[in-house]
C-alpha cells in the first residue's frame, strides 16, 4: 500500500511541481534576459525628420525603415490644427515650445495667431 501511494500519488506530484518549477524558472530567465537587451526596438510607427522634411513609417526591430512616406506639410498642419484646438479650449493666442540640443544650445517654437491689420477679408 505505501508502495502505491508513494509511486503513483507523491512521485508524480512531485514530478510535476519540479517541472513547474523548472518552466517557470526558464520564462523568467528568458524574460529578464529581454529586457536588458536595451538596444533592441520593437517595430512600429515611427516619425522623423531629415534635411529631406518629415517623414512617417514603419521601421523593423533594429530601427530601420520598412516603409516610409514624406508627411511634411500634413505634420505641420497637424501642428497648426492642434495649436488652434489648445487656443479654442484654453482662449490662449500664443504657444512655445523649447527643446535643449546636444551642444547646450536652446531651440524655441512659438506658434503666435495673429489678427491682420486691416481686418481680414471678412472686414466691412
């Protein structure tokens, strides 16, 4: 009777925690493992710019462009509609945005809405 329950209740019981344990062991190694893989990227969506203009695509897991196309003037639209939905809902006529470079220089972006002189076309 002890023979029984020792061969076929605690031994594979026992079997199967340790296996359990062995694979769980084994994805958290795997997943530490990734993660300090740093210079590893996911692919995706990216934007960037260039001397070329604006560009939008998809890159690969090392980065590289997969498939790209020229956004230029629909980003800087993009900027413009945004900037008009910030000034509609917070009654703000003016935006700046500063950015520090590599060589500690400072670059600025103002987006100010001004109204023409004589009125616009809409003036009487």
């Amino acid at each position: 009777m002890i023979e029984f329950i020792f061969f076929k209740i605690i031994v594979p019981v026992a079997a199967a925690v340790i296996c359990g344990l062995l694979v769980w062991f084994v994805i958290d190694c795997l997943e530490a493992s990734s993660w300090a893989e740093e210079d590893v990227k996911m692919p995706g969506f990216h934007v960037s710019a260039g001397i070329g203009g604006i560009y939008a695509g998809i890159t690969n897991s090392k980065g590289e462009w997969k498939d790209r196309d020229r956004v230029t003037t629909e980003a800087v639209e993009a900027v413009r509609d945004y900037f008009l939905a910030i000034r509609e809902t917070d009654g703000v006529d003016s935006m700046e945005y500063k950015w520090v470079t590599g060589d500690g220089s400072e670059v600025t972006l103002t987006l100010r809405k001004t109204v023409p002189e004589n009125g616009g076309p809409n003036a009487e």
